[in-house]
C-alpha cells in the first residue's frame, strides 16, 4: 500500500470521528507488517478526559485482533469545516502507544492532508527521540 492510500483510508476514518466539543476531526489508517488495515478516529466524551485519539482508536482495534507488528500509520487532522487540512501531528500520549508496539527506528509516521501533495514522513523515532519503551524493563 503506498502512503497515498494509507492517507486515503485516514481520510475515511477521519468521517467517523466523534468530536461534538471541539469540533476537530482526526482519522487514523494504521498498517500491519502483514499489509492488514486498521482504522481510527477520535472520540470525544463530556468529562473531557475519557477522549480517544484517532492514532489510539487504530492501535487498540488491531491490538484487541491480535495484531502485534506495525509498519506505518497516516494520520489526517483538522477543524470539521476547514476546506484544506493541515498537517496533524500526534500528541504525546500517542506516540507513547506507538512506542509500546513498533520499532522507533522502522515505523513510519505519515502526516497527510486533503491535498495529495501536502504530507510528510517522519519515523518515531524522529517524533519520539529517546523513548521509553517496553526494552528498557527486560
Ligand atoms: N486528536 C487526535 O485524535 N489525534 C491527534 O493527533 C491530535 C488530537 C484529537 C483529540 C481531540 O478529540 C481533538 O483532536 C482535539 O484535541
């Protein structure tokens, strides 16, 4: 699958997010080593607190189906009724998630848009420099 239509998927995820408070929709196509599909989007709650990323929605899907190696994951992010997207970055606590599952070093982080030729690659490593991850307690 090439990141193209990795973003693509994010895209469609992006439809689902339920974010009646602050009105910022993310999407989120996670991709196994296998080439398996996960999606997700945000779900926000009332208390606040209890929301859901989209990038977190995608890994606990695949995770709760047994999925343990990922190769990349497109997030696509913006205000509900901004015509062109911006690039979405995600926040700390996911790429703690990301850590916890995929080798810093190889997974890919594609930040996209709603413009084919607006996006950027980064590993997380280069999101998440000196992570902490489940190595360090063997
Ligand atoms: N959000 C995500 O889903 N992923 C990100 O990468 C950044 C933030 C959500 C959380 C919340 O529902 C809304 O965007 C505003 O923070």
């Amino acid at each position: 699958m090439t990141d193209q239509e990795l973003i693509e998927e994010a895209l469609k995820a992006r439809e689902k997010a339920y974010a009646p408070y602050s009105h910022h929709k993310v999407g989120a196509a996670l991709l196994t080593k296998e080439g398996k599909l996960y999606l997700g989007c945000n779900i926000e709650n009332a208390a606040y607190g209890p929301t859901n990323c989209a990038e977190r929605t995608a890994f606990f899907n695949a995770v709760y189906e047994g999925e343990r190696e990922f190769s990349a994951i497109a997030v696509v992010g913006g205000m509900e009724d901004a015509p062109e997207l911006p690039i979405c970055a995600p926040c700390g606590v996911c790429r703690q998630v990301m850590m916890e599952f995929c080798d810093p070093k190889t997974f890919r982080v594609v930040l996209g848009t709603n413009r084919p030729e607006k996006f950027e690659v980064l590993t997380l490593e280069q999101m998440l420099p000196l992570g902490f991850g489940p190595k360090a307690l063997n």
